[in-house]
C-alpha cells in the first residue's frame, strides 16, 4: 500500500477521483512497529527480495509459489511444517505464506 | 471522456449481483461496518482470506477515509486475498460515521476489492465510474430508495447505456 501510495500515478488517479490518500506518515509509523518485532535477518531478507521484486512476500496455494508459479518442494514444505524457519520459495527466493 | 488506463472494460452492470447487495446494514460503526460489507464474499468463499483482506481495508482507512461525502463511502484496496475485481453495494438507513470531510455519516456503501494485478485493468476504471454514479443527486436518491435489486439494476444499465 506505501509502494502504491508513494507512486505518483497510482497516487494521483486516486486523489483524481477524489479520495484522501494523505495519510501516508500513519501507515510509515504502522510499518516501523510492525518491523520493530521482526528478527533482523528475516527483515534483511524481507528489503533484499522487496528491492529485486517489488513484493517480497508472496502466497503459496496447491504448492505453486504464486510469485514465480512454480512447485515447492514437498520435502521443503515438510521441513517447515516441522518447525523450520521462515518458507521461502527455491526457485525465487521470495518468502511465502500459507492461502 | 476517461483517459486509455481508466476505461472500464465491461459494463458497470456486470459487476454488481444480487448477492452482493446488503439493503439494509446493521453495524453503527465504521470497521463494523467494512465487515458486513465483506460479508458476501465470505460467504460465497471468493475470499482466499477474510482477515489480511479486512486488514488491508482498515490500513486503507488509516491513509484516509473513503468516505467522499454526500452520505456516500467506497471503502476499497487490492489484497493477493482476493482471486478477482469484486463489488458489494450496501445501505445504512441510520448511517454510520466514516471520518467524511463534510462530516455526513455514510449512507451508501461501495465496497470494491482486486487483486494486485487484473488482466483488464478495471479496478481504477470502476472505482471512477461509481464516483461519477454517485455524484449525481437523482441516483443517489435511487439508490436510497430503490426497493429490490432489480430497481438498483435498472439505474445502473441506465448509466451503461448512457455511457
């Protein structure tokens, strides 16, 4: 939402059609709280892929990364049922959440 | 006349259904009321994921209200949660207080989610066409009135046909 915010045009189709997109510094402060409780690795993880990819963390449905579309791994996904860290996709590297 | 990215690629009617219309609206209160628009896509399972898409919707409201005056609110966002462009309509006989500029409680209630990418594009093409359904005094008051779905189908394949 701060990417689409922060585009100009995306922005100013928005303010176009009348709506108030000024509120851009509460969601800045949302996102500092909410990064203050992530580890450091897996925040310096989540800006390396946000840089390459634009969107860092993408879901996983039926075992397809919807970022690259792609399989992931059975063994991959038994690892992290186990316990394992955060589930990231092999093929892209992008971090992946459970739809 | 909409510039070539905020053409609307179907008719305005295609994006409303029977379903997705809540007459009359229970909640007093603005993050109440997101819910039961949302409401219809639960039940019908179009969401891949109630609470991210309520979060997005909340977050949208925290970066300013949707609500644009004249009773009208267009609470809207794109969310991976959501597999498609879908629209829910509702009414608030004693309106809800949506943080509007002119300080009107909401009455009529657009609720539009996407997802991240669409093939055609529709998302901002919709959200201008219903702004400028809306700004017309006569539909608003149609809107309002309007005692089944049916007569809120009329209106806006009237709108359609008008271009």
């Amino acid at each position: 939402m701060i990417q689409e915010v922060t585009d100009p045009k995306s922005k100013g189709q928005e303010e176009g059609l009348g709506f108030d997109v000024g509120g851009l510094e509460r969601l800045r402060e949302a996102r500092k709280k909410l990064e203050a409780q992530v580890d450091r690795r897996s925040l310096s993880l989540y800006e390396r892929l946000r840089s390459k990819y634009g969107r860092a963390v993408v879901p996983f449905q039926g075992k397809i990364c919807l970022g690259c579309f792609m399989t992931v791994p059975t063994a991959t996904l038994s690892r992290w049922n186990e316990g394992g860290d955060l589930l990231v996709c092999e093929n892209c590297g992008r971090i992946l959440y459970l739809l | 006349m909409p510039q070539g990215d905020m053409i609307l690629k179907k008719r305005l009617i295609d994006f409303f259904d029977e379903a997705h219309y809540l007459p009359v609206l229970q909640s007093t209160t603005k993050s109440e009321v997101i819910e039961e628009l949302l409401q219809p896509l639960i039940r019908s399972g179009t969401l891949r994921d109630r609470e991210i898409v309520l979060d997005m919707l909340i977050r949208r409201e925290q970066l300013g209200s949707t609500g644009i005056g004249k009773g009208i609110a267009i609470p809207h966002g794109r969310s991976v949660a959501v597999p498609e462009l879908q629209v829910v309509f509702g009414r608030s006989e004693a309106g809800v207080a949506f943080d509007a500029e002119d300080g009107k409680p909401a009455t009529l209630f657009f609720l539009i989610v996407a997802p991240p990418r669409e093939k055609q594009n529709n998302y901002l093409p919709l959200l201008g066409k219903i702004v400028e359904l809306v700004k017309d005094k006569k539909s608003r008051d149609r809107l309002h009135k309007a005692s089944s779905f049916d007569e809120v189908r009329q209106l806006i394949q009237e709108v359609d046909r008008s271009g």
